[in-house]
C-alpha cells in the first residue's frame, strides 16, 4: 500500500451507496466490523483462555486483521464524506493524542480532556 490517501482513493471504488445514504450506511457498518472485533476476541478469551495478542496462531491474528481492514475502510469512506483525507484523520488524531500526552491528560475521560 502506498499512503492512507492512495488506500482511501480506492476504497472509493468499493462504496455501493451514494448520498447520505452511503454515510448511513458506513456509519452503521463501522459500529458493526467494531463489534465483530470485541466479538471475536470475546470468544477467544472465553473458549481458549487467550488475554493477549502474542498467543495467538497466525491464522487468528489474519483474521482479527481482516476485520481491522474493514474498519479502516469505513473510516475512510467517512473521512471523505466529511471533506478529510485518509492522512489528515490519522494526523488530527496523533495531534490529539499528542497534545494529551503533553498535557498529562491521556487518561480520563471527555472529548477536549
């Protein structure tokens, strides 16, 4: 993969709603591939006794990823509709993170801790 604006550039070309429909849509699905993550990692704690990442085969690791794909590609899709790239989004947020960081503020809670 080239940039995260290369990847939103062809994420464009999967997208099958158009208007606010599409923002609907991808806003529902992003909750939904969210949750699939937090469903399958439920799982595995559950029937395997796993809590981290380093016990798990590669075959689990690739599918976890996979669901981390489709996330990223709503946030894509949802970056654009609201006028940002794929690299300003991930720039805002290290900003974000950042400036918390700075501030001694990356733990607690609120949107502008």
């Amino acid at each position: 993969m080239k940039t995260l604006n290369y990847y939103q550039e062809q994420a464009r070309k999967f997208d099958i709603y158009k208007g606010n429909m599409s923002i609907t849509h991808n806003v529902l699905k992003l909750v939904g591939e969210s949750g699939e993550i937090a469903e399958k990692l439920g799982k595995l704690m559950r029937d395997r006794d796993i809590d981290d990442f380093n016990s798990l085969s590669d075959d689990i690791k690739l599918e976890l990823v996979k669901e981390l794909g489709d996330v990223l590609w709503y946030i894509a899709r949802l970056s654009e509709h609201l006028g940002y790239t794929l690299a300003q989004t991930a720039q805002i947020n290290m900003d974000k993170l950042q400036s918390r960081k700075d501030r001694g503020k990356l733990k607690g809670s609120g949107d502008n801790r």
